[in-house]
C-alpha cells in the first residue's frame, strides 16, 4: 500500500522528494504522506477532490487485503 501512494503522490506532484510513513492505531493503519510545502495543494487538489480520488483507488486495494486505513499529509520541515 505504501509503494501505491507513494506512487501516486509523485506522480501527482511531480515531487520525488516522497515520504510515507506507516502507523497502526486501533486497528487502523495510518498513512502519513510527507511532501514539501509547495506542492500540497497540489497533492490535496481543490476542494479535496484529487486526495478523495486516491483514498478511493487506495480503498479498493485496501479491501481486498482487508485493511483499514486513513492518509494524512503532513508538511515537510
């Protein structure tokens, strides 16, 4: 799951400077994505649709490994 959105994330931003980090709280797997301050926006899209569009991609492969999972987007220092 983590090469997927990783993937996705410089793909989308055009940023190879990707960080993913990966936490288990309550059953939930937490994927925190880390990207430059810049590029965001870019990553969240406007109104959220393009972080929207990768949990629903992401939500498929989830179910079939039957996991539980949320993405978060934090700013790199």
């Amino acid at each position: 799951m983590e090469d997927l959105i990783k993937f996705l994330a410089q793909e989308i931003t055009g940023v190879e400077d990707v960080t993913i980090a990966a936490t288990e709280q309550d059953g939930i797997t937490i994927y925190t994505v880390t990207l430059p301050k810049e590029n965001i926006g870019q990553f969240i899209g406007k109104s959220g649709r393009i972080i929207s569009a990768i949990r629903t991609v992401t939500g498929i492969r989830a179910a079939k490994e039957n996991i539980r999972f949320n993405i978060e987007v934090a700013e790199k220092a």
